[in-house]
C-alpha cells in the first residue's frame, strides 16, 4: 500500500480507525471521511498516535457532495461507514436505510464517476440470519432478519450491480463477529467484559446464539489484502475463524480470564424480537484463504485478553447497566 492515496469512510469508528492507523503504517497516503460532530470529534481518531499522518474529512456520508469531495483522487475506498446497532434498528429503521443503503450508493457513484482503482465494500455476517447450513460460505442465502440485516443486504446488492452493471472494481469484504479494543458496547464482548469488571452480576439476553467471534487486528489485514488481490474484483469474501462458541461459553471464557465470581442473569430486554435472533453463525473461510491467502493470526482467547486489558483502562467509556 505504499503510495497509495487511500479513503476510509467511517474511519473514527470501531474497525475504521484500527484500519485507518494500519494503512497510515503501511505507507498509504491516508484520507479519513468521519461523521461530523458539533464538537469536532473524530472519534477514535482522535486517541490515536497516527492522526497528525491522516487527512480528515468531517461530513456525513449521506450528503452526495461531501461523499464525492471525499472521493476525489483516491485510488482506493475502504467503505466502512454504516449504523450497525442491531436493537436501534427495531426503532429506527429509516435511518438504517438512509446510511447504509444511501451513503453506499453516494460511495459508488462517486467511485464510478471518479475512476477508482478499487472499492473495498464492507457487508456484515448478520445477512446470511440464523445459518441454514454450516459453515455459511458466500452463497449462502441472505435473510433481513433485523432491518439493519436488511439494509446491510440492500447495500451489498447495490455493490455488485455496480460490478455487473458498470465494471466498477468492487470487493464486498464480509467480517464475522469482530471484536477488540474501541468496540462499544452495544457488542456483546465488551458488554460482558465492562459488566464483569464493574461487578459480580453479568446481565444477558439470550446465552445459546453461537457466533464466529474474530479479532479486530485479522479483519483489518483481511480488508487490505482485499485491496491489493487481483482475483477479489467482483467477489464477496468472508472473513470469520471458522470456529463457533456459544455466547454464554464466551461469558465464562471472560470470567475465567479474569479470575472472579459472577453469576450470570438471564435479562428479558436485553432479548431480540421473536425470529430475529441470528442462532447459530460460523463461517466458512476458504476463499478467503485461497483468494487473499488469509487466515486468522490472532486466536480468540488471545484477543479476548487484549481486549480485557483495553477495557480496563477506558471504563469510563462504557455504561454497564445499560441494555444493548
């Protein structure tokens, strides 16, 4: 990536800042697009040792115009920009459409009309629903089982067409579960992690869904080899480990990590609505390995550790009681 002239949309969020830094690392002349913010936050961008290298851009990825300022000599977009909060979906779904959808149409179009190299495309595990038969690979079937699901499959949709429709050089990354350091909590990693620390009670909603749980640092080194892979034009490639763990069996791993006595308490607001829970997720990685040549170098209780050990210095980030 050396030389590259590169954007990151969503780049003061969760995986966009770890990806923005990582590009900053590699080389790449770095150009973030945050969501503006009165207060001239960048997000996570704003802790971050790497900032004075980065370009921003504080818009909003719904306005065509900032989106195509944004765009404009790039070589290559990393699309990460989105709502992602599962249970604010039920109550807000039109916000859902209007950023995921919008905001990746506005991406594409100025992508299209630009003539970038490359758009990285990010979708999310949460299209394929509850798995029909595991381990999902890419042709699974799609089910909008949360509006944000849905949105997340619009988006994807609107990708490819682009593809097939005007050779625009497209690669839909799809990641699995990501966690580690900066992620909110609305994930349900931190969520136990911030409760286990500040207590001796674990409040959760539903403890069997199995999910296919990754560390942020291996989606990152998935999404930028996805830029540089000839054979990912045109593609959708999962990223996950390939191994499912139950949410209470991730629950117990945390609390063993840490070495206390917490009960676990079965929470009813903290359940999604009836046929929305994705049960089962665990992905198949295949192609991810024979197109990019990746694999997984961080195990889960490795980032499990790492992850504890950041959320112990930014409690104050995290409100514990409060039901995601």
């Amino acid at each position: 990536m050396t030389g590259k002239r590169v954007l990151v949309t969503g780049a003061g969020g969760f995986i966009g800042s770890h990806l923005t830094e990582k590009l900053v690392e590699l080389g790449a002349r770095t150009r973030a697009l945050v969501h503006y913010r009165s207060n001239g936050s960048w997000g996570w961008l704003d802790h971050s040792s790497r900032k004075s290298n980065i370009e921003v851009i504080a818009g909003d990825i719904r306005d065509r115009d900032c989106v195509h300022k944004a765009v404009r000599d790039v070589d290559v977009v990393f699309h990460l920009a989105a709502l992602i909060g599962i249970p604010y979906s039920y109550y807000a779904p039109a916000s859902y459409i209007e950023t995921n959808i919008h905001g990746t149409l506005n991406v594409l179009q100025a992508a299209r009309e630009l003539n970038v190299e490359r758009v990285v495309h990010t979708s999310t595990s949460e299209v394929y629903g509850t798995a029909m038969r595991v381990p999902i690979d890419e042709q699974h079937p799609l089910q909008g089982q949360s509006p944000y699901s849905a949105s997340k499959i619009g988006a994807d949709k609107l990708a490819e067409s682009f593809f097939l429709s005007f050779a625009l050089p497209v690669v839909t990354i799809r990641p699995f579960n990501a966690f580690g350091p900066r992620q909110s909590a609305r994930a349900v990693i931190p969520t136990i992690i911030s409760q286990c620390l500040q207590g001796d009670v674990l409040k959760l909603g539903s403890l069997n869904p199995t999910r296919d749980f990754n560390y942020v640092g291996n989606t990152v080194d998935g999404f930028i080899r996805g830029a540089k892979s000839k054979d990912a034009v045109g593609q959708t490639i999962n990223l996950g480990s390939g191994n499912e763990v139950s949410i209470g069996d991730v629950a117990q791993k945390v609390i063993r990590i840490l070495g206390k006595a917490v009960e676990i308490r079965h929470e009813e607001e903290r359940v999604r609505p009836q046929n929305s829970e994705v049960e089962r997720l665990i992905a198949d990685n295949s192609k991810a390995s024979s197109l990019l040549g990746w694999k997984p170098a961080v195990s889960l209780d490795d980032g499990l550790r790492r992850t504890i050990d950041w959320i112990q210095e930014h409690l104050e980030e995290y409100r514990p009681g409060y039901a995601v």
